[in-house]
C-alpha cells in the first residue's frame, strides 16, 4: 500500500514537470526566444548554470520560488498559473484605478528594454522611462499579491537587499 501510493506520487509529480515544461517551451516560443540558446538566456536570468535550466526543459524539474518568480516577470505571466497551468495566465488589471470592471490584457508585444538591448555590457541602465514603466507594473503587481506572497516578496527583497549592501527602510514588519 506504501509502495503503491509513493508510485502515485511519483507518476503526478513526473506529469506536474512535463506539464510545466511544455508551458516553459511555448513561453518562449511566444516570446520570440530561439531554440538554440534559450537555456542559457534563462540560466543567465535567474543566476543558474544552463545544466540547472536544461532540467526544465527535459522534464526532470521545476523551478525553485526565487527562480519562478523571475520567470514569470519575464514571461509576463501569473506565478499560479506558471506552475500548475491552473487559472488565468495573464495579469488581470482594472481599466481605471477607480473602476471596478477588470479586464484581461491582451497578450503584450514584448517590451526590449536599453538594459536588455545591451547585455553583452555587464552594465545595466534603463531610461527614465523605462524605470518608470517597469515600476508601475510591479506595484500593479503588488497591488494584486495576496498577504503571504507579499510578504514573500518582502523577504525576498530583503535577502537583495543584504547581498547587493543595501538597507530597506520600507520592509514589511513582522509578527
């Protein structure tokens, strides 16, 4: 019975990973990226070595939080949704701050920002715009996050905060 119920386990997660990595292969397809080399441009985006990412693709893992995270701000897509392929796949905004009607937004041309045009500089800078841009879909995002994934999110912020030196003044207390 042990034995058989392990097995059952086993068979659902060997089906989770093929499920997701079929979502990760049409993610990038849709976003344009090329057969040859997308591994590596998801192992340079997450901080991973292309081994790591290949086991994704070849369905012998899933992503860890921190790494699902990334991708989903990359691929532009809900965190739920890039895992378990489970409820809505885009982001949901509302029209107007002040409106109540929520649409779904259309699928978005990818935006190729100056930091990503020039990555063979290992410097990274983006217009006014473009910072400005980014920071008002993450604060949509935010604005939607649940509690526990905010302070998620917070945690996450912190541990960059610590590596890259910096102080967040605005980090969530906890209880």
């Amino acid at each position: 019975m042990v034995n058989e119920e392990s097995m059952i386990k086993s068979m659902a997660k060997n089906e989770q990973k093929i499920a997701f990595s079929k979502r990760l292969d049409d993610l990038c397809k849709e976003k344009g990226l090329p057969l040859r080399g997308r591994q590596k441009i998801l192992a340079k985006l997450c901080d991973l070595k292309q081994q790591s990412v290949s086991k994704w693709f070849n369905e012998e893992a899933i992503p860890q939080h921190e790494h699902s995270v990334i991708l989903c701000e990359f691929f532009n897509v809900l965190y739920d949704w890039f895992l378990t392929g489970r409820g809505e796949k885009r982001l949901i905004t509302p029209t107007k701050p002040q409106d109540a009607t929520l649409h779904v937004a259309a699928t978005p041309q990818p935006i190729v920002y100056e930091a990503e045009k020039n990555r063979k500089t290992n410097e990274v800078k983006m217009t006014a715009a473009e910072r400005a841009e980014r920071m008002e879909k993450i604060m949509e995002r935010f604005q939607r996050m649940s509690d526990e994934d905010l302070i998620k999110m917070d945690t996450f912020s912190e541990d960059i905060d610590h590596i890259s030196g910096q102080n967040n003044e605005t980090s969530i207390n906890k209880k």
